[in-house]
C-alpha cells in the first residue's frame, strides 16, 4: 500500500512540477492594444536579428538606425549618447572574433522618453541591450529584450496617459563589458531622474522568464512585483535564492550599473533552451511564449511603477518566492527564526506522539538522520562524477567555444543529476545498507574516483564526501529501523540546514523551513490520526503533503539547475533530499528492499548513460588546424 501512495504522490509532484514551468501560450497580433503581444514583438525580433550585430559592425549600425526610427514612430523623444569602449572591452571584443580595430569604435546607448504628466516625479527605465557577440544573431540576447520593450512602449501608451516619465534606453556594448550602461549612469542628465529599472537579460533561448535580482533593500519591489507580475500572463517565477546566489557570482548584467547606485528594480531573464546562448539564434528559434512571459511581466510591472503613487524604496531585505509560478509568498528575514521554532514544536510533538504509541527511540531518529548525512555525502559524489561523464567541469573549459558546448549538454546533465539523485532517494527508502552494502560502496568508491579523475584531483569536498558515504555504507547498524526513525530523523537534518541558513544567510532559508515546516505539520497530523503509519487516511494525508511539497521543489529545481548545475550539480542533492524528507514515511515495505535496491542501481546506471550520451549529442567543436610551421 505504502508504495502505492509513494509512487502516486511522485507521478502528481512531477506533473504539476512541470505543469508550473510551461510558458504562456504567445499572444497573436490581434491581441488587445493595451496587452502584450509576443507575435507582435517578434515583428521586431525578426528585424533586428538578421545577422550578428557587435559593436562597430556594419550590421550594428543597420540595427541602430532600425531602432531609432522604431523609437520615433512609438512617439518617443529619441536621443542618442556616445561614449568610448574600454581597453579591456577591446580585447575582450577581439578574442571573441570581433573587429581587431574595435578600441576605436564607440559604444551609442539610444535613449527614448514618453514624458508624464508630472515630470517632476522619479522616472521610470526599461533597459535592454542591442549589440550582440560576434557569432551570434542575438535573437535571445538580447534582441527578444529589445522586441519586448518596444512591444510593452505601445501597450503603456494605449492604456492612457501616466504621471510619471518612461525612459526606454537600449544600452550598447553589453556583451563587451556593460559599457553602454556606465556610460549612461556614469554622467546622462537622465540619470538622477530615474527612480526604478526594469531590465530584460536572456542566457539561452525560451523557458520561463525568472525575476533573478532587484535592487538592494527590495521589500517594497517585491510587494510590488508580487503583485504586477501575478496580472501577468504565466504569471511569476522569482525567489530570494536566486537573488542571494547571483550577487555573488562575479559575472553581471547592465542592471548591475544602476543598482550599485542604490537604484530599486527589477532584473528578467529567461535562461532555458541553453545551446542558443551565444550560439545559433535566430528568430526562428526563438521560445515565443518565453518572449510572451518576459514582455508580459515587463509590461505589468513598469505599467504599475509608472502609475504608483511612491515608488518602492530601499529598505530591507524581504524572503520570497513563488508559488507554483502563480503567487510570491514573502516574509521579513526575522520571521525564518519563527517558522522554525513552529516546525521544533510540531516535530517534537509528532516525536512524543510516536514514542509513545509507535515505540520511536531517539537513537533511532538519530540514525534517520545518518540516512539523510549519507544521501547527501553520496549524492556530491555521484552527481559530480555523472556529471563529469558530460565533459569538463565548466572552470576547466579551455575555450569559449567549449564553454558554450557544455551549455548546448546542459539538459543531459540535468536529467542524468536527476535520475542519479533519484536513484539515492530509492536506496534510502529500500533500505541503504540492506542486503547490498558492499555493491553500494564499492559504487560510491568508483564514482568518488571518477569524480576526482575527470573533475580533477582538487575537491576536498568530494573526497570528504566519499569517505563519509563509503564509511556509512559499510555500517549496517546505522540505517534507520523504523519508519518513524527515518523521517523525523531526516526532518531534525532539514531544520539544521534551515537553522545555519537563518543564521548565515536567511534570504536562503526558506529553501529548508518551508518544506520543513510542511513535513513536521504532515507528522503531526498523521501522529494523531494514526501512529502506527499504517491506515488509509494517514498515509493519504502524508501524500498530499509530498506531492504538494514536490510540485514546488520540481518547479524551483529546474531554474535552479539551469543557472548554477553546471559547476555545482550537487546542488539537486539538496532539493532531492527535501522531496526524501516528504515521501520517507511512504517507503515500500521491508519485503521489496532488495528489488528496489536493484531497481536504483538501474537509474544510477542510466543516469549515467545519459549523461555521457550528451558527448555524442553535443560534440565539441573541432581544434582548427595548426597554422605551417607552427606547431600548435
């Protein structure tokens, strides 16, 4: 029965998972005027993205003239503002096979205003880049973002008239080193007016659009956002992870300029279909309902800064994410260490309740969680080494060339992490260290090895890792004996993960709390209704909770993964043990463990395969040939 409800609840989490990361369907030309239209945006796409277009290209120029009289025909008072590109920029342009003069072209923002009818209050920016690297039409990045200001321009304009100004600034020499935005916000008497940005990025060429960073201080632009972006076709996918990860990336966008002023905004990006960023993009590959997504959030959310009677200023931090990508659930920082000290209380009420009615010993919840220590150390074993099966680990990419190949093999890495996590999970709820705890070590030890080989003799944490799921595989003493121990030992792990991340860093925090809060409300609950784990209604209630729960981790597993699975695929370790937390008390029973054992070396297996079927799938380009008498 139990694995009945097991493999029910993770058939419903993976449906309405991925039912929430499908884009809106692309609204036609004969849409409303004051809605937006992805076909009538990709009028403009096709126009710009005829042919690669960097800076000081012939094809630059034809894309800047297109612009300007795009500009002027929406309405707008057009200007322009010139500046020189940086050294570094020039060199950065020659490596990337752009014009090896490039030092003395320079960058061009275009500028366009729709003035309101108070001038006098903060002005509003949709921001966007048009230049493009060297090999790429650009069509995704950042042409769809160009496309989609412009469409969004028209729709403001036909819902009437606003207070405050709309400043439209397609920034130049982006991909070169956001030389275009310094130049602006380095000295554009525009600049000071601006009170807000909303700015539109893309690394790859559909998915759903996800708000990955705002200013600093954001609790007032995201209950702004939350509730613009809920209006908006798909509705939202944005979480204070994203945010807290990006702003420590060395990397950034044009948006990072204004907001290192202090500036509040938004920055939207979609980041799926990978294998076009910087690669062969044209219009007609382009995601039409990623456009519909990023345009229509861009819209409703410029629509309501422009019409708000105080723009949102900077204040504090706020904790948030989405909801199934229809709502944003935010909360003050502060409130983590509440929802915790809920999530104790419920636990150790559901303990109490167990213990006395289902003879739960703290020995045993503690070997609960040494499960959950050993999904985790054998999970950063396996998902590294599965993943190094797909090709070199991105820092090791010797070339840009190689670097956007691993991106083109990004999905396979994603589905083998998937399917290898998926396989970790099994062997708990099988029983980790029974009958086959030898086969288990011995598969950790050769992909601790294969790890380190491919990956490079450098990752303390792998070799960590391995050893503490190599030891713990070995010791068959140490695996949970009863249902109760397993979960509320994995519940007590989460919500120590969830207590160092209130501490270090609580924008992160309700990655842990929130699933921990549901799993310790679903094992009281089932406590009191029934003890023993073993009713109908009980087992009922637990699956409600994990499909729920794993609707939510599918959905927030997928950006996720797209945005940092590359150099950290163990990253799916962490959201696998969450859906492990919520489906631990539906483990099958004791009689199919070896099967099931089995059946999870199989999807370790196949994971595997997979992974390494992305160097067939996405070859990496060939070494050109040695020039005569060089020997290469």
């Amino acid at each position: 029965m139990r694995l009945f409800w097991l493999v029910g609840s993770l058939a419903l989490a993976l449906l309405v998972g991925v039912l929430s990361l499908q884009v809106p369907a692309p609204a036609g030309v004969n849409a409303p005027a004051t809605a937006f239209s992805a076909e009538r945006a990709m009028a403009d796409v096709r126009a710009i993205a005829q042919r690669p277009h960097p800076v000081g290209s012939a094809d630059h120029g034809r894309v800047r003239l297109y612009l300007q009289q795009r500009m002027s025909d929406l309405g707008l008072q057009v200007s322009t503002q010139s500046g020189p590109i940086s050294r570094g920029s020039a060199r950065y342009l020659r490596r990337m096979g752009g014009d090896p003069e490039a030092a003395a072209f320079t960058a061009t923002n275009l500028i366009g205003v729709l003035p309101g009818r108070n001038p006098a209050l903060p002005a509003v920016a949709l921001m966007a880049h048009y230049d493009t690297v060297p090999m790429s039409a650009g069509a995704a990045d950042d042409s769809a973002g160009v496309a989609a200001i412009l469409e969004t321009a028209r729709a403001i304009q036909a819902r009437g008239p606003a207070d405050r100004t709309l400043v439209i600034l397609f920034t130049d020499a982006e991909e070169i080193g956001l030389d275009g935005a310094r130049i602006f916000w380095g000295g554009h008497p525009l600049r000071d007016r601006i009170g807000a940005v909303v700015n539109l990025e893309a690394r790859g060429g559909g998915g759903r659009a996800m708000m990955f960073e705002t200013g600093r201080g954001n609790a007032e632009t995201i209950a702004l956002f939350g509730e613009a972006g809920a209006r908006a076709d798909g509705g939202v996918t944005a979480n204070s992870l994203a945010g807290f990860v990006y702003e420590r990336m060395p990397n950034g966008t044009d948006f990072t300029i204004p907001k290192d002023r202090g500036v509040q905004g938004l920055n939207l990006a979609f980041i799926g279909r990978p294998a076009q960023y910087h690669g062969d993009s044209p219009p007609d590959m382009l995601d039409r309902g990623a456009v519909q997504h990023i345009g229509s959030q861009a819209l409703e959310s410029a629509d309501a800064l422009l019409r708000a009677g105080v723009l949102p200023a900077r204040t504090a931090n706020t904790v948030y994410a989405d909801l199934f990508g229809r709502t944003i659930i935010s909360h003050p920082p502060a409130a983590g260490w509440g929802l915790l000290a809920l999530a104790l209380v419920l636990l150790g009420g559901a303990a109490w309740r167990a213990q006395a009615r289902a003879g739960l010993t703290l020995a045993d919840a503690g070997r609960g969680a040494l499960d959950g220590v050993w999904f985790v150390a054998a999970g950063l074993v396996l998902t590294q080494a599965v993943r190094t099966l797909a090709g070199p680990m991105s820092g090791r990419a010797d070339s840009a060339e190689a670097y956007y190949t691993l991106l083109g093999r990004l999905p396979w890495m994603e589905a083998g992490a998937a399917l290898t996590v998926l396989a970790l999970a099994m062997a708990v709820l099988g029983g980790r260290t029974r009958p086959d705890r030898r086969i288990t070590a011995l598969a950790l030890a050769a992909g601790g090895v294969v790890a380190l080989v491919l990956g490079g003799f450098n990752n303390p944490v792998v070799i960590v890792a391995a050893l503490v799921a190599i030891g713990l595989s070995l010791a068959p003493g140490l695996a949970a004996r009863t249902v109760w121990g397993g979960w509320i030992g994995l519940i007590g792990l989460v919500l120590v993960f969830g207590l160092a991340a209130q501490a270090a860093a609580p924008e992160t925090a309700f990655l842990f709390l929130w699933p921990g809060l549901l799993a310790a409300v679903a094992a009281a609950l089932a406590s009191l209704v029934d003890p023993g784990l073993t009713r109908v209604r009980s087992l009922v209630l637990i699956a409600v909770a994990a499909a729920a729960g794993g609707a939510w981790l599918v959905g927030l597993s997928h950006p996720v993964f797209l945005g940092i699975g590359m150099d950290m695929p163990g990253v799916l370790v962490l959201l696998g043990l969450l859906g492990l937390m919520l489906v631990r008390p539906l483990a099958p029973e004791r009689g199919a463990a070896r099967p099931w054992l089995m059946a999870a070396l199989a999807v370790l297996a196949l994971g595997a395969a997979v992974s390494a079927g992305a160097r067939i799938a996405e070859p990496m380009p060939a070494e050109p040939p040695a020039a005569e008498g060089n020997p290469g």
